[in-house]
C-alpha cells in the first residue's frame, strides 16, 4: 500500500513566495551577506586584537582558520551561480528559487549576519570570530533543511541537494572557528580567575591592617550612637520634657512621646491667636472697661492709642483660582504670583482630558534682574489630579516673590473642537 500524498496546498507552504520581493534578489543578499561575513572574519583572525590574558597559542591557530575560509569562498560563487542560473524548465526553476528563497528567509541568517558585518570590532578578536564562525555554522543547519525539502520535490530533487551539499561544505570552518574560539574564551576565563585567586590571598600583615581599620571604624560608629543619644535626650526634653529613645534595638523605641501637635501647627495657632488679640485692641468695646457703682459704666481715661502690626507674620490665602479651556495650541492662561515674599503650591485639575490631549505646563522664576527665567516645563497626557509637586520637579512648593505659571494646551484630541477645561489653584503663604 503506497503512502498518502498530503495535499497540494501543504507542498505550497515553500512553493509559494512568503517573502518581499523576487526570490532571485533573496538569493543575491543571502549571498553578499555571505561573502562579507566570510571577509569580516577573516579580518578579526588575522588582526591580532588580543588581550593581556590571551594564551600564547592563540596566534598558533588564527592563520589556518584564515586559510580555510578563504578556500570555501569558491563556494559562494558556486551557490550563487547554480541558484540563479540554472537548467531546469521555466517552471522548476522558479518552484526551485522559491523554495530555496523561503528556507534563507526563513533562517534569519541575512539580518542577523548583516549586524554583525556592520557591528565594530571587540576588543579582543576571539569574541568576534566566535560570532563569525557560529553564524557560519548555521550554513548546514540550512543545508539539512534543504536536503529534506528534496524529497517533497522530487522534479527538483538533485539541483536541491546540490545546493544543500554546498552549504554544509561551507558550514564546516565555521565549525571549526567557531569550536576554536569558545575554547579561547574558556582558557581566557580560567586564567583571569586564577590572577584574581592571587591577588586577593591575605597576608598576615593585610590583616593586623584590616584588624586596625575595622577597630577604629567601630570607635567612630559608637561617637556617632552617642551623639544620636545626646540629640535625642535633648529634643525629647525640649518637646516634651522626657528623654527619647533613638535606637530602635532599646526598649522604648516604640513608645516615645510625641508633642500634641507639630511646630508648624503650633506656629500657625500662635499666629491665628495673635490676629485675635490684635483685632480685640483695634476694636475695643463701646460699652467702656467696667462696671459703675450705679448700674452705670466707667468712661476709658486715656485716649486709644494707634496698634502697631508686625507685618512679618504670615499669611496663607488662595492666590489664584480659576479654570481654563484653549481654543488653540497657542492660547495660554498665565499666573504671575508677585509679592515681597511667598511660598506657593497648589493643584492642577486634569480629569478631563482624553487620549490624544496634552497641557504643558511651564514655571518661570524672576529675580535680580532676570525676568522669567524656566525653572521647569512639564507634560500631561493622562487625566489625573496632578499635585504642585509634579509641576516644580519633585518640590511640594516653591519660595520667591515673582512666580510665572503658565499654561497651555499643546495638543488636542479632536484638533480643538471640543474644548477640555482644566481647574487650577494656587496657595500661598506670605508677608
């Protein structure tokens, strides 16, 4: 009983062309690719780039290497010339390159040969000519996979074989360059590690050295705890009048009083209060100071005085509030904060922008004579809540007394049909 044949879309699988181009200008770059690879390691044999650890018989084995690569490029040609110049009828030869087309595309070999022609020269050659002969060897991986195919078209079985020999003719100093380099590389390894195993034998006296130094590194790292204790004691008796405990390995670490409120609270309810009492002296009461022996009340026997206000105490107020929506990528909304002294921050609210938006934001300091110089200019593409600190490189606000933000929306989804509002505000603490 005689085999099945499979069908004769499975033959088309090669027969057909799965590449760009023309099967004979597939052969053409396979081969010139060849032929450079060829004279790329021919080169690294025979350039003598070998480093300080390269065994002295090395050199011993590049030149025969040379020698036989240069005689298999014969083959080349012959591949070449039996490929694209044929006998066979119109049609076998055309089933022929296409077959043979699709197993050199298939195998990547072009490309990956091609970068390693265009690559620069290693250091040291061996890494080179390990590439070089590998890429080589893969000739008779090729070859096989042809001498297979032969069988599956058997009008052009013996050109098919014919090639196949030529490419596994070529892949042997591949082999053989390519088995003599990872051997070069093995010894290379094996001699580096033993000049490292010398090098780092201690001595005696390397270690009294190291005795010594690791005696005084602990001496100082002690300073260094005392002086922790001594600042924790003296903070924690400050705060809140007991010692703290800042080394996580005593107990009590865990359990360190802390103040009510921190010095910033503290601060702002010390300033809140003074505004209080300032506004009691200003506006004192009609009603006079007391209470008379009649029902009656005592007149004030001294005339209000002016109260002076210390205008260095602080203020936190919302600086700008307000939305935005472009008509343009050339519209922008520019706020200039502007005061003797201030810290700024605040939020951009950008929710509603869809794929395709983008704001850019800018922030411009002035100084000393400089006028708006860029201090950062920022990016958004997705729709968030963006915090003032991704506006000003990572700081939660900024200090000065002349500030520019401006914005802008750089791209637009729909090409600014739809406008996209975005909400800005910004706080500031100042004189």
């Amino acid at each position: 009983m005689s085999d099945a044949v499979p069908p004769r879309q499975d033959f088309e699988f090669y027969s057909q062309p799965r590449f760009p181009g023309t099967p004979e200008s597939v052969i053409t770059a396979f081969s010139l690719t060849l032929r450079n690879l060829i004279h790329r390691t021919i080169s690294d044999l025979r350039s003598g780039r070998r480093g300080p650890f390269a065994s002295p018989t090395e050199a011993l084995f590049s030149e025969p290497l040379a020698m036989s690569l240069e005689r298999v490029n014969i083959h080349v040609d012959a591949f070449e010339s039996i490929s694209l110049r044929s006998e066979l009828p119109a049609e076998s030869a055309t089933r022929f390159r296409t077959v043979l087309a699709n197993v050199l595309r298939d195998s990547g070999f072009t490309e990956t040969a091609g970068a390693h022609n265009d690559a620069p020269p290693a250091e040291e050659s061996k890494f080179d000519e390990h590439k070089g002969g590998e890429l080589i060897e893969i000739l008779g991986d090729i070859g096989e996979k042809l001498e297979a195919l032969a069988s599956v078209f058997e009008a052009e079985s013996a050109i098919i074989k014919l090639i196949a020999l030529i490419l596994k003719d070529l892949g042997f100093p591949g082999k053989l360059t390519e088995t003599i380099a990872t051997n070069k590389i093995a010894q290379q390894a094996e001699d580096k590690l033993r000049e490292v195993i010398d090098h780092v034998r201690t001595l005696p006296d390397d270690l009294a050295r190291i005795k010594v130094v690791s005696g005084e590194s602990n001496a100082e790292v002690k300073k260094i705890e005392l002086k922790a204790d001594a600042l924790g004691s003296l903070l924690g008796h400050t705060l809140v009048g007991e010692r703290w405990v800042v080394d996580p390995s005593q107990a009590g670490f865990t359990s360190n009083r802390l103040p009510p409120k921190d010095i910033k609270a503290e601060l702002h309810d010390i300033e809140a209060r003074l505004k209080e009492n300032c506004d009691i002296i200003e506006n004192p009461p009609e009603d006079g100071n007391g209470n008379g022996g009649d029902g009656g009340y005592d007149k004030p026997s001294l005339q209000l005085r002016p109260v002076l206000r210390d205008r260095r105490l602080k203020k936190i107020f919302v600086y700008a509030e307000n939305t935005f929506a472009a008509r343009t990528s050339t519209e922008r909304r520019r706020i200039r904060l502007h005061t003797p002294a201030f810290d700024v921050s605040g939020w951009l609210d950008l929710t509603h922008l869809r794929p395709g938006d983008v704001i850019e934001v800018d922030v411009r300091v002035s100084f000393a004579n400089r006028r708006d110089v860029l201090f950062a200019r920022t990016a958004f593409n997705k729709g968030r809540l963006v915090p003032f600190a991704d506006l000003a490189r990572g700081q939660n606000y900024l200090s000065g007394s002349n500030l520019l933000i401006a914005l802008r929306q750089k791209a637009s989804a729909d090409n600014f049909a739809t406008p996209v509002e975005l909400a800005y505000q910004f706080v500031v603490e100042s004189a």
